[in-house]
C-alpha cells in the first residue's frame, strides 16, 4: 500500500500527470482554431465561409464537441447570407463505455439554428452545397458498387450504440424554390423541439421513442412515434397531427390552377408493421379537415366551405412495392359548395351539403366499395347573378311591355330575378353497392324537385349559365363527342364477346313532395307559360342483370298542369330484355287548348279560342313495334282567326269552315271523340292509323232530340233556351247570358237567382258539361262604349278582367254547388265594343 501511495506522490508520476493534463488543455485550447483552419479550405470551394467567431471546441476530458455561434455564409450571390447556424451543439460520449461493446452519447443537444435549402432550375442546395442531381449519384453509385464489389466482406458491428436522449430546439428551416415560373416561393419549418430518447440500437435490434413539435409554414405540427426492431422486423407506433395548414402554399405544383386558398388539418394514429412478406399500414382512426377552400381556374372557381373526411380500422399491405390488400371504413362530408362563373358571377351548381356515410371498401383482387347513404341538400343548377336595381328596372318595363303587348300576364319581377334551371332539396341514395362489374342501389329518392325554363325571344335559354364562348364550346364538343364516341365504339366490340358486362340495378326510384317544373317562352306570340306539377313519381326494380332482364319494372306517374289540367300514367318497363319492351296505360284530363293557340298560329294562322282536350291511351311498344289505342275528346272546340277578340267576329272573319267541319264530328254533347287505334313500325314514318275517316260519317242531327231537350231542361226555362245553329249542323243548348255590373268581378247577391238555378240544373243533370266564356266591354276600363279598342294595352287589360270573372265564377261553382272543376270549360275571354253591351258571362253546352 505504501509502494502504491508513493507511486502516486513520485516525481516522475506528477510530471506524467501535468504533461496529461497541460496536452488535453492545449487540445482543447487549440481545437476551435485547428479545425476552423483546416475546414476553410473545403468550405471555400462551395464559396462558403464560418463567421469570425465561430466556436468548435474538443474537451478531451468530458469528451465532449461543442460548437457554438456558428454562422455559415455563401458568397455565390452579390449579397452575402447566411445558409447555416447554430447557436448551441454539444455531443459528449462515455468513452468508458466502450469497455463493455457500448457506443453511449451520454448527451446530443443543438438549440436554435438556421438552415437554408433552395431549389434552383432543378438542382437542390442545402445549406450552400449543391447536392448532385439523380444522374450523378446514380453513377457514384454504380462507381461505389463496383468498388465494393471487390472488397472484402464487411465483418459485424459489435456495439451496441445509446443515446438516452437527443434534443433538437429552436431550429428553422428555409426551403426557398426559385425557377422560371417561379421566384422566391419559400416553405417554412420551424422545429419547436424534437426529442429522441431511449435509443439501443445494435446491427440487429433497434428501439427508440420520437417526439416532434413543428410549425410548416405556420402550421401546428405534431408527431409522436415509438418502435421496437428485430432484425428489421417488427411495428412503428405514431401519432401526427396537423392543424390549419395553408393550402395556398401548394398552388405552385399546379399550374392551371389561377388561386389557392384554404386552411388543411390532419390527425391520424397508425402503426407501422415491417414484416417478412412486407409493410403492413394498420390505421385506427384518422380526419382530414379542409376549410374555407377556394380554387380558381381561368373560367371558374369553386369554393367549399368545409370537408370532413374521416376513416378508421384502415388496412394497407405492400409486397415488393405494390399494394396487395386495402380495406377499410370512412366517411365524407362536404358543406356548401359553390361553383361560380368568373366573368357573369353566376352560379353553375352549388349544395348545401353532400354527405356518404358508412363507407366500406376492400381493393384487393375484386374490389368493392359499399355506402350506406349518400344524401345530398339543397342542390343548385344555373343561377345567373341579380341585376342592379337599374338593370332589373330596365328588364321589368320590357317584360311588362312585351306582356301588355300580348294580353298575357307575366310576373315580370319572378322573371327578372330568373330562377335555377333546377332546385333540389334533397337527394337520397341508400344503401350503394359497387363491384368492379356492377353497381347495386337499394332505393333512390328525389324530395322537392322544381325546374324552371325561360326562353327568351332568339330561342336561347335565359336562365341558363354558359359557361364560354358558344363557339368554342361547339367546336371542343364536337370533338370531344367524336372521340367519345369512337372509343365506346371499341369499348363496345371489345365486351360483344363478353356476356358477364357491367351491371346496374336498384329496387325503386321516387319523387316525394312538391316537384314542379315552370316553362315560360318568350319566342312565340302570345308568351307562354305553363307549369307542371309532378305529384307522383314511382319506379319499382331495374336491372339489367342476366337473371332479372325479363322483369318488369312498373312505374306509375301522376301530376297536374296549371290549375285544373292533371294526368294519371301506369305501366312498366323491360329495357334490358332481349326485344326492350314498355307498356303505358293511362289518360289526360283537362288540358286548355286556348294555351296551345302561341305555337299554332305562325303555322296555321288560327288560334283556339275555347276547347278542352282528354286522352286516354294503352301503348305497348315492343321493339319498334308499337300496338294499342288513343282515345282523344275535343270538349267544346272553337276556333278563331289570329287576334280576333271581339265577340261574335268569327263568321265574318272566315272562321266558320273549321268550326263546320269540327261540327260534323261532334256528338250531341258538343264533343268530338276520336278512337284511334294505333299500330305499325316507329321507325317507319307512315305506321298507320284506322278507323279515322269514318269518323267523318257521324250519324246526321236527330231532329226528335228538341223534343227531348225542351222536355227536360222545361224545369231551367228561366237560364236555358234550345236552338238550331245552322253553321254548327247541331240543336244548341245555349244558356242565358249572366249579366255583370261594370267592373265587377265575383258573383253577388243580384246574380242569387239565375246562381241558384243554375248550380241545380248542374246538379240535377251529372253528365251535363258547360263552358263559360267572359265577355268584357269597354265601360270596364273606363272607355267609351261603342267604339272598338284596338290599343294592346287595354285589350290586355279588358281579356284580365274576362279571366278574372271566369275564376271566380268557376270557382264560385265548385265551392258552392260541389261540382267538378272538369264539368266547367273556361274560353279565351272576349270584348263587345257595341254600344249598349253588358258586361257577361256566356254559357254553352
């Protein structure tokens, strides 16, 4: 002990321990001027140079590298920056460590630092080095192999390497892109602090646990993972989340895209499986949020408020880089959408919410994908934008104008406002199957469906958006529909071989609530305007399946058209068998034929002046081979030369023949019924039509029938006359005119008498059918009486108030009496200039 104690305190010991001592403290004196003296020369030919009071010292004792203040600056540009800097880095190994196959960093820190990288004209840059292109390392590459190839094999790496915590705070990271198109646009990443602890790592197992926090481009990032590796194998479990990352900051990658904004959120926790047969992709849930999204096109831009996509328990396999399983559940939400014009600000399509929940999908070998619903509300199609209040003052007049002009009631202010070519509420599709060969749906139902046409005077629709010039368009539809074409063509000879094809089917299609489709048209003269309301709508199953092509598909349709017309259809469907075959069975009830008098009169220079059609039809068309009947009854069919208003003008105008040869087809009832028998060829224009000229034979008046009608309607002798109306070759059941006071409207307490017999007679008689003519004068409007009016303008005026008094009155009949709207025919109103007229209401049987 005592020959150890004075080893210890010999001179020779002390001098060995100072010589130590004084070579480790001359190390570490003289490391940070040694080092920078030998890097300056290799820093200098990439143009880069350290800041003069750069530290990197070596402590020998501690083991321990330092750097501190490190500011790295090129001198490639005109205007020196700096490209790298470090405020702090220290790394300290536990050298005593190696004793036992032990790399231990015992401490790896580096807080705030700056890094530059930039990518110019394709070649990328990192902290003022340019790194080689593909092309070059790809050489260094094979230079390296072939070198290798020749060395001797790489014996094991026996350590074990430690690093119980590295820490990196504070650093920023510049990715600034400059190209052609391109200047100055940058990425920011700043890392708030990145920590990677309890790493063990040997040649055959790893472990470690990662934390990150990040701001990208002033984006919350966060990430956590952990992982434990055997020989490679084995899973990495993370967590990452992403919040209001600006999506502006991709517009550069895209370049037909005009703008880019939005704000982009991801959150997600998976786990990472390396495994022999490859990598498996396990994802327990994951969001992707994207807000107030705008996307500008040179034409267009879409706009969304927000997406939300969500998936869980997703499954992803890779073997040898392709993807051999995907599966998974998800869900999509997106909320109002809006695609604008750029130009006119109209609205091409916008919704408020579309919606697929429940979303299932596996791609692999045959891929499917099942959604529970997909519902979509409030859809939009083709809003043009609102005129100033100038405009839309300028447009009223004109519409009132052109209204007043031709006796025709326009709501010009609905008009101007121009409605969607189509509205829907809302959309339901239920329960979607898709296979790579087929789609399955379960039910479709359409809830409030409502469109609207608006034809303007050159033909063009007014209310529907264009979307560039009609040339262009024409010509790149031209070609699109002809290349279109052509490959359905291939497409269609290349599966004729096929008889498995693709497959579409559902169990049933509706139309629920109000649907209702508006047509006004501004072309023809008079304008005209129609709506048809579409009260049911039902379609059973469609398939085109092998097994179902036979199956009917009934259908039934049921709607109404303005206020009194209606139609009832029912049938079925077989498109997809052998020889496509569809049956309709139904009628038309109703329908005003004054309304059809704007698009008869260009062509025969006649209108309809009072007239009432109903159809009944059963068609079955098999192939092109149509068979069945149409029944067609004319009720009360007069006709009128073109803009003849006055009462009792139509013999002297020439109207007569028409109305004599209707009246030879007429009935006693005043009705002409034609049965129509229908058969032949739809692809042969001449298919035939029997049995219509004996129509013209009808049986000759019995004269005995005066007898009859005088008998029985003696009762109604105070309203009801008989008379032989040589022009029509028929005994006339005319009824006595009811008189009006100038101006009035509804019936009142003085027409009580003449009401009152004549809602009994309707009662009395069921099968007794009237049509009610309103007769206007002059005095209704204030003009004189006795002289013809012929400004356009009254005569609107005086046909409104006509079509008022036939309303009321009509409507008077069906809440008073109780009787059938179809029982009471309404005329085109006219005017009686004479001096002396009435203001009445005409009756005729």
């Amino acid at each position: 002990m005592a020959s150890l104690l004075s080893f210890f305190t010999h001179k020779f010991f002390k001098i060995l321990l100072a010589l130590y001592v004084g070579l480790f403290l001359l190390i570490w004196l003289l490391s940070s001027p040694l080092i920078k003296h030998f890097i300056s020369p290799l820093l200098a030919e990439q143009q880069l140079h350290l800041a003069d009071n750069a530290s990197i010292r070596f402590n020998p004792f501690l083991m321990r590298i330092t750097l501190s203040d490190i500011d790295l600056f090129s001198t490639k540009s005109k205007q020196e920056e700096t490209v790298f800097s470090l405020a702090n880095m220290e790394v300290q190994v536990a050298l005593w460590q190696l004793a036992f196959d032990k790399i231990v960093l015992s401490k790896f820190l580096l807080e705030q630092g700056t890094l530059k990288v930039t990518q110019h004209d394709g070649h990328l840059i990192i902290a003022g080095i340019a790194i080689p292109s593909s092309a070059e390392q790809a050489e260094q590459s094979n230079a390296q192999v072939t070198k290798e190839s020749i060395d001797e094999p790489v014996s094991d790496f026996p350590y074990q390497l430690v690093l119980p915590e590295f820490i990196l705070s504070q650093f920023t990271i510049e990715i600034e892109r400059n190209t052609l198109q391109e200047i100055n646009k940058a990425h920011h990443i700043k890392i708030e602090q990145l920590s990677l602890s309890q790493v063990k790592a040997t040649q055959n197992e790893q472990q470690a646990n990662l934390t990150l926090t990040a701001l990208i481009d002033k984006t919350h990032l966060a990430l956590s993972a952990n992982t434990q590796l055997t020989a490679g194998k084995g899973d990495i479990n993370s967590n990452i989340s992403l919040k209001n990352y600006p999506v502006e900051k991709l517009a550069r990658y895209v370049e037909q895209l005009t703008e880019l904004k939005g704000s982009l959120s991801f959150n997600s926790q998976q786990t990472v499986t390396l495994a022999e047969q490859g990598i498996n992709l396990r994802v327990k849930k994951a969001n992707l949020t994207l807000q107030n999204l705008l996307v500008g096109l040179e034409q267009q831009h879409f706009t969304l408020n927000d997406l939300q996509y969500n998936f869980t328990d997703l499954a992803l396999d890779l073997q040898d880089n392709e993807v051999t399983h995907l599966a998974g559940k998800s869900s999509i939400k997106l909320t109002d959408a809006v695609l604008n014009h750029n130009e006119s600000k109209a609205k091409i399509v916008a919704f408020k919410q579309l919606s697929l929940d429940d979303i299932r999908f596996v791609l692999d070998d045959e891929p499917s994908v099942d959604i529970a619903n997909v519902v979509l509300d409030d859809l939009l199609f083709s809003k043009k934008a609102d005129l100033t209040d100038a405009m839309a003052q300028k447009v009223i007049a004109r519409i009132n104008k052109l209204a007043a002009t031709d006796s025709v009631d326009i709501e010009a202010e609905e008009i101007v406002n121009l409605p969607p070519v189509m509205q829907l509420k809302k959309l339901i599709v239920n329960n979607i199957h898709i296979h790579e060969k087929s789609i399955v749906i379960n039910s479709i139902l359409f809830d409030t469906l409502t469109g609207d046409i608006i034809v303007k005077e050159n033909k063009e629709l007014a209310n529907l958006v264009t979307l560039g010039d009609k040339t262009d368009q024409q010509n790149s539809a031209e070609a699109t529909l002809t290349e279109e074409l052509a490959t359905i063509e291939k497409e269609l000879e290349g599966n004729e071989a096929n008889s498995n094809g693709f497959v579409f089917s559902f169990n049933e299609l509706r139309f629920i609530n109000k649907n209702s489709f508006g047509f006004t048209d501004f072309s023809v003269d008079p304008i005209y305007q129609r709506t048809l309301f579409l009260d049911t709508l039902d379609v059973g199953a469609l398939s085109n399946s092998k097994d179902k092509k036979q199956n009917q598909t009934p259908f039934t349709l049921i709607g109404r058209s303005n206020k009194y017309a209606n139609f009832n259809l029912s049938g079925y469907l077989q498109p997809f068998s052998e020889l496509a075959t569809y049956h309709a069975k139904g009628d038309f009830k109703e329908f005003s034929l004054p309304a059809i008098s704007s698009y008869l009169k260009a062509s025969t220079g006649i209108e309809v002046k009072t007239g009432q059609l109903n159809t009944a039809l059963d068609l079955t068309l098999t192939g092109d081979e149509l068979n069945g009947n149409v029944v067609v009854l004319l009720q009360a069919l007069e006709t009128g030369l073109v803009d003849s208003e006055e009462a009792g003008s139509l013999i002297s105008q020439g109207a007569l023949p028409l109305n004599m040869a209707l009246g030879m087809l007429k009935d006693g009832d005043g009705n002409v019924e034609l049965d129509v028998p229908l058969s032949g060829s739809t692809s042969d224009p001449k298919f035939g039509l029997s049995s219509v000229v004996t129509l013209i034979t009808k049986k000759a008046i019995i004269s005995a029938t005066q007898d009859y009608l005088m008998t029985t309607f003696v009762p109604y002798a105070n309203i009801v006359s008989i008379a032989i109306t040589a022009g029509e070759f028929a005994l006339k059941l005319r009824f006595d005119d009811l008189e009006y006071q100038v101006e009035q409207i509804e019936p009142d307490d003085n027409q009580h008498a003449y009401l009152k017999e004549f809602i009994a007679l309707m009662q009395d008689k069921e099968d007794t059918r009237v049509t009610i003519c309103a007769i206007s004068v002059p005095a209704d409007i204030g003009l004189k009486a006795g002289v013809s009016v012929t400004n356009k303008a009254d005569i609107k005026r005086l046909i409104d108030l006509g079509e008022e008094r036939e309303h009321a009155f009509k409507d008077y009949l069906i809440e008073q009496g109780k009787i059938k709207s179809s029982r009471i025919l309404l005329c085109k109103p006219q005017i009686d200039s004479d001096e002396g007229a009435i203001p009445r209401i005409a009756i005729s049987v």
